[in-house]
C-alpha cells in the first residue's frame, strides 16, 4: 500500500481509512478507470467529422492518463492476479469500439469491425504512449500516427 501511495501520489493513511487492503483499493480503482473509459466513450458522438471522430478516439487514453498511471503502481506493487479484471476491460473497451465503428459504418458487421478495433485500441494505446514521453511525445510522430489512423479508418469505413 506504500508503495502505491507513493507512486499515486496520495498519503498512505487515506488509502487506508477508505481501503483496507490492496485487493478491495484495486478493485475500485479498476472500476473507477471502466467508468472513466465508458464516459469518455460517451462523449464521442457519431455525428463527429471523421477527422474529429479519430482525434477523439485517439485521445481517450491520453485523457486517462493520471488514472492510468494509478492503476499501473497497483498492477505493478500488487502480487494478486488482475487478469481476469483487465481482461473484462480490455473486452468492455473493444466492444465501446466496435460500437462507435459500427455507428459510423452500419454496414460493418460486429465480425467485420472487431478486428478494426484492435487495431484502433492499440493506437489509442500508441497514443497515450506517445503522449506521456518528454512532456507531449514526438509531435511528428504523434501527428503521423493520427494520420495512420485515419486513412485507415477511411479506407475501412466507406461502404
């Protein structure tokens, strides 16, 4: 729980008075982050320019960041086995990308969109790693892969 707290930044004893361990402070925050992803998904409406809509996509793992960064020290101090946990959020989050792909595209079949939204997941992942390196990352490389992105999502969208 020190080290969490210290990697979280938060007082130790504050962890304590709300959690009184690491397997009910983990639990919520992997539910805290589910909702955070499940919000900011909600915020991206399907109306949005394909250019927007990419940008949105893209940056919904650079918004999370200081939520991330909360649950990598926990997954990191933790020795219980999170798998199944960030299994069910992985899947939940491909799901929000299937759908919000599936709204652009209503043509795409949810087989026909899942592999596009593994690749789209792991840019956002890209993106967000990007993001967190020398204070906002290599800008021409963040801008190509924003544009990676969307000429892919272009050439698969179309009907």
């Amino acid at each position: 729980m020190t080290e969490v707290a210290v990697r979280a930044g938060a007082p130790i004893g504050s962890l304590y008075r709300f959690f009184p361990n690491k397997q009910v402070l983990g639990e919520a925050l992997l539910r805290r982050y589910a909702d955070s992803i499940g919000t900011a998904f909600e915020q991206i409406h399907d109306e949005l320019s394909l250019e927007a809509f990419v940008d949105a996509m893209l940056a919904v793992f650079v918004g999370l960041h200081s939520e991330s960064k909360t649950i990598v020290a926990l997954l990191d101090a933790q020795s219980a086995d999170w798998s199944a946990q960030r299994a069910q959020i992985h899947a939940d989050l491909l799901e929000k990308i299937v759908r919000k792909l599936q709204a652009r595209a209503p043509h795409l079949s949810s087989e026909a969109a899942s592999p596009i939204a593994v690749v789209v997941l792991q840019n956002m992942k890209s993106m967000k790693s990007m993001a967190m390196m020398n204070d906002g990352g290599d800008a021409a490389a963040v801008a190509e892969l924003r544009e990676m992105t969307l000429l892919y999502l272009a050439s698969k969208l179309k009907q």
